[in-house]
C-alpha cells in the first residue's frame, strides 16, 4: 500500500490497469474483448433459432389462410355435400368438385387417394428398404459396404419429378401390358413411383439404427452358437426394432407429402375406392394442380390452404413420434 | 469361426442370400432407370441443346433458359440459405448448453426436413408473397414488384426447404473436429470466437462445402414447392437486368421476374405437351441433363465426405 502512494507518477493508466488485469488470472480479457465475443455468440444464436422460427412461421401462414376456410364452408361440407335432387330427396355426395356451380369440398376422395398410394408405397419399401438395411449393416463386407451405401444416397437424389415421368412414360406402359389396370395411370403406379423415393430413406436409417447396437450383442450371440441369420433375426433386429419402425414411420410421412410423383403418375381422378389399378387424387396432387388457377381468397383457395394444414399436421407428428423413438433408442444404446 | 458351421441354418442361409438379392435388385432397378434415361437422351443431348432456346411451342430446340433459371434461382438459394444454416449450427455445436430451447431448435430442423415441399409451396405463397411481398410493396410505394410469384421467393422458400440439410452436415462436420483441438487453443489464450474461426471452421470447411452441394442438389430436383412460386411454362428472355453504375453495365439476376425451371420444365413437357412424340426426345434431353447435374454434385459430395471422414479418422 505504502509503495503505491510513492510510485503512481510513473506508470500510466494503461500499465496500472494492464499490471491489475494480470494480477487476477481469468480477468485477463478486456472488456472490449468480452463484448465482441459476447455480441458474436448472440449473432450466432440468432440463426440457430431461424430453423425454429420457420417452423412456426409455417404453422402461423398455413393457418392464417387455412383456417378461412372452416368459416367459409364448415367442417361437415370438408366431409359430404347434401345435393337436393330434382324429386326433393336429398342426395349425399362425397366428392372433391370444388369449380362447379354447386361447389363440394369433400375431402374423403383425397385422403382416400392419399392413404391408397402411401399405404401401398410405405408396404413394398417397408420389405425391401429393410432388407438392404439389414444386408448393409450385417452381411455386407466392409469394403463393398463403403461402394454400397452411396449408391443408396445416390439412388436418393433422384429428383421425384424424373420418377414420375419415367412412371408416366415407362412404367404405366409396362404395367398396362402385363395387368391390363382399369386405369392406365392409377394408385399401383403412383405407389411403385413413390416406393423408390422411400426405400432409400428406410434402408438407410435402418442400416444407421442397427449399425448402433454395440458390437457385443453380436458377439455374444455368436458365442452362444447361433448362426448369422439368429443373430440377425434373433438380436440384431429386435435390438433395432425402435430404429426399424422410426424410419418406417418417416417413410410413410415422406410418402404422404411427396407430389410430383402422384401428381403425374396417380391419374389424378378423385375416386373413393379400393381398387388398386383405379385412378385417384391425393391430396398433395390436388394442392399442386389447382392453386395456380384459383383465384386468391376464394372458398376454394382456403379450402387448398386447409388440405396445406391437415397435410403438415399429419407429417409433423409422424416426424415427432419418429424422432422421440430415436432420441430414445440412442440414450438405450449407451451401455 | 469354424464352429458357426457345425449348426446348420438352411433358412437362415436363404434369408441372407433373399437380402443379397435383393440389394442386387435395388442396384439394378438403379441402373435400369440410369441406362433408360442415358439411352434414350444421349442423341439429344449437345452443347447446342444446352445453349439453345425451346422453339416451336418446345417441340424444338433447347432448354437454355431453364438451365439459366435454375441456376439464378439456387444461387440466391445458396446466398440466403447456407450462411444462416452454417451460423446456425455453429450456435447448435458450439455455444448452446443442452437447454429445453436448444433441444426444442434441434426438433424444429428434424421436422423442417420433413415437412411436405408442397406445403413449403403454400408457405413461400402465404408468408413470402402475400405478406414479406405486398407489405415491401406498399412500404416502398412502387406497385406490383414484389408481391408477386418471382424469383426470389421462389430462392428464398427452396432456402427454407434446405436449411435442415446444410445445419445438419455442417453439424457433422462440427461434431467431427475433436475436443482436444479446441480445448488446445483455448489453452493458449484464444478467445472462443478465434477458435471457431481460426481451428474449427478450417477443419469442418470441407463438411460445409458437402453441405452446401447437398443442399444444391436438392434444390436442383425440386419442383412442388416452386410450382406456384414464379416458375415459368415459357419465357422468351432471360430473367436478366442491367444492373448500370454511369456508362459501366453489368447483367444481373433479376430476383423480380418470373423464371423457367429445369424441373419443372421437364414436368411441363410431361404432362402439357402439345404434341407428345415430338416432345419425348427432347424430354428424355432435359431428364438426362438433370440427373447428369444431380448425380455429379452427389458423387462429388459423396467422395469428399469420405476423403475428409478418412482424414479425421487419422487424426
């Protein structure tokens, strides 16, 4: 203290201040320092949340515009149309014909067209995308597995609007000549198309899920004396069955929003049946072929707004049952 | 492993060769439709298909304009999308504790990655157009410039479409710089942020550039969600302006014009074609251009992400 007093004429303020800085050790960065590192993590935390904000910037639009159309036409005209007929009986119609003089908004034809080429598409690549999930994961050498698994990826970057014209051209033609369909381009069609853009998601979430399960399960099977297809059947995919199911549901989520393929490949006629080889219209289809041609703030541009929001709600459950089932299965696997 | 032989499993070993088959089909089925498309587009295919314009109500010519407009449109894509993704996951990896706010960001990209392109669509139609676009119109007080479909909503909406892909490979490639690094530097007096900018972002630069060929390449491929964002049937020019400083003109993008697509060119020729067997060949020309554009940005980010997951897998 008393040296202090004697020597303060000879150090300038910036010494003392630097001499006081170093004395405490983790104070040692300036002030000016911690604001920028400060202004700097608050600049990246603000594009972090931009994910989030979209998300409910989504939400918000879709039902700014959406939820017009409950007020405008009224939930029972989304699910029938009561058509007086010319003896006053009442007819219920079930149909999706919104330009007409009397316009009916039902959506059943377009959920039925949805569920008619998802349920289909998400079946056939459910056998074959776990199937090559489980032979990459478990039977592929290393090696071939490193060539493999990008010819997956790669098989996943084909953009949808090339499937469907090949369905269109190529596929419609082939499946009309072998089973002669009612329809040439129908809901079988569609669902094949469909199936090559969900085999790659469940192939290759199926080969991560089970790529996780620690190498000691394996072994441990072995080491009882069962053979591969035990370990496989046994273990391996029983351990995995959360992942397996968690990509599955994906898929099918991917399968209900996924247009261009249904959009040309589907045959687009809104039809309530169970007939595979019949045409449908799903409801992705239905937003992508009509809302160039509405006019804005019409009963039928809310309606399409509507079907927007049924289509995110449904998907943004099954991402978020999917992802729970993940999140849960990565906390099991650590031992 | 000799005693795994000793127990015979016939029906295992048909499961296991069934799997191998099947793999095999789903390679084939691969090539099927690469060998169809090659086949049938490779006599059309020429730098003059390329450079020319679709003529003749596009039973002739080329698809120049197309190619034009999908590469206006993803490189503003790139420009709004990849520096937000790529802050972003940098907020995700290196600032953010495991918060209730930060798990709930990280559910929020899972769920943006699945949500339906035709939604999207809906979205950059809602918000972009009829709410940014109007809005900015009636501000600036020019008339309709904006608050129309054209090209910068259409980049900006594919920006949201795929933000997921670029915050999630620059995530990886984040997650694969190991801790010591960063525990090093900070050891010897660097702030957080020098860091980042001078160890982290180095090493994961060949992640974020995976990313962003990813995220091209997606956007390439898409057509619902630009479908009533301002893409084009036909447009006899480009969507080019002089953008003029004195006398000096250079040509620009014009973000406020409407654009011809490669996708959606091909889905027009498809289905609203005045005259299909002309328009077949040209069709098969523009598909095989497309994928050929797809499939070379994924080989490419393929193979440099096994080259860098290689180089780490060394350190």
């Amino acid at each position: 203290m008393t040296n202090n007093s004697v020597i303060p004429e000879e150090i300038n303020e910036e010494d003392s201040a630097r001499i006081k800085a170093e004395s405490s050790f983790g104070k040692r960065i300036s002030l000016s320092v911690r604001v920028k590192e400060k202004i700097i993590e608050y600049f990246f935390a603000l594009n972090g949340t931009v994910a989030l904000i979209f998300i409910i910037l989504i939400f918000i639009f879709l039902f700014k515009e959406g939820i017009q159309a409950l007020n405008d036409i009224g939930v029972l005209d989304f699910i029938y149309y009561d058509q007086v007929q010319l003896d006053d009986s009442i007819k219920r119609l079930y149909e999706w014909y919104p330009t007409s003089s009397q316009p009916r908004f039902s959506l059943l034809p377009l959920v039925v067209g949805t569920l008619m080429t998802a349920i289909p598409a998400t079946l056939i690549s459910t056998f074959l995308g776990v199937g090559a999930g489980v032979y990459l994961s478990e039977i592929a050498k290393p090696k071939a597995r490193e060539f493999l698994k990008p010819l997956i990826e790669l098989f996943a970057s084909i953009p949808t609007v090339v499937l469907g014209f090949l369905m269109l051209v190529v596929g419609a033609t082939f499946f009309d000549d072998l089973f002669n369909p009612t329809n040439r381009l129908n809901a079988f069609i569609a669902a094949l198309g469909l199936s090559f853009v969900i085999i790659p998601i469940i192939a290759s979430m199926t080969e991560d899920a089970l790529r996780s399960i620690p190498n000691d399960l394996r072994m441990a099977s072995y080491g009882l004396g069962a053979t591969k297809w035990q370990t496989i059947s046994k273990v391996i995919i029983p351990a995995g069955f959360s992942g397996v199911s968690a990509s599955i549901l994906l898929g099918f989520g991917r399968a209900i929003g996924e247009t261009m393929i249904v959009l040309m490949a589907a045959g687009n006629a809104a039809n309530i049946t169970m007939d595979l080889f019949l045409s449908v219209r799903t409801m992705t289809a239905t937003i992508a072929a009509e809302m160039g041609e509405v006019s804005q703030g019409s009963d039928h541009y809310y309606a399409l707004f509507f079907i927007g929001i049924i289509l995110f709600t449904i998907t943004f459950f099954l991402n978020l049952i999917a992802e729970i089932i993940i999140n849960k299965m990565r906390k099991k696997n650590i031992f | 492993m000799n005693f795994q032989k000793k127990n015979k499993d016939l029906a295992g070993s048909f499961f296991i060769t069934s799997t191998k088959v099947l793999f095999g089909f789903l390679v084939f089925i691969l090539f099927l439709i690469l060998a169809k498309i090659t086949y049938e587009g490779i006599g059309v295919v020429s730098l003059e298909f390329i450079f020319d314009e679709p003529r003749n109500n596009m039973t002739e010519g080329g698809i120049w304009p197309a190619i034009f407009g999908t590469l206006a449109v993803t490189t503003i894509m790139v420009v709004l999308a990849v520096p937000i993704g790529v802050f972003g996951a940098i907020y995700l990896s290196e600032y953010a504790k495991d918060t209730f706010l930060t798990r709930i960001i990280r559910t929020a990209v899972n769920n943006l990655a699945g949500v339906p392109s035709i939604v999207f669509g809906l979205f950059g139609l809602g918000f972009f157009i009829l709410f940014l676009g109007q809005n900015i119109d009636e501000i600036l007080g020019t008339g309709l410039i904006w608050g129309q479909p054209c090209l910068l909503w259409a980049s900006a909406t594919l920006g949201v479409l795929v933000l997921p892909i670029v915050i999630v490979s620059t995530l990886e490639a984040l997650n694969s710089v190991p801790k010591s690094h960063r525990d090093a530097s900070l050891g010897l007096g660097a702030t957080k942020w020098q860091t980042i900018k001078k160890v982290i972002i180095p090493q994961a630069r060949p992640g974020i550039l995976t990313g962003t060929i990813l995220a091209i390449s997606r956007g390439v491929g898409e057509t619902a969600p630009i479908l009533f964002l301002g893409a084009a049937f036909f447009l006899p020019n480009l969507p080019v302006v002089d953008l003029c400083i004195g006398d000096y003109c250079i040509p620009m993008i014009n973000p406020a014009e409407q654009f011809m697509y490669l996708a959606y060119h091909i889905f027009i020729l498809a289905t609203q074609s005045s005259n299909p067997t002309l328009t077949l060949p040209l069709q098969y020309g523009s598909t095989l251009v497309l994928i050929g554009i797809t499939f070379l940005l994924n080989i490419t980010a393929i193979f440099m992400r096994y080259k860098y997951r290689k180089a780490i897998g060394r350190i």
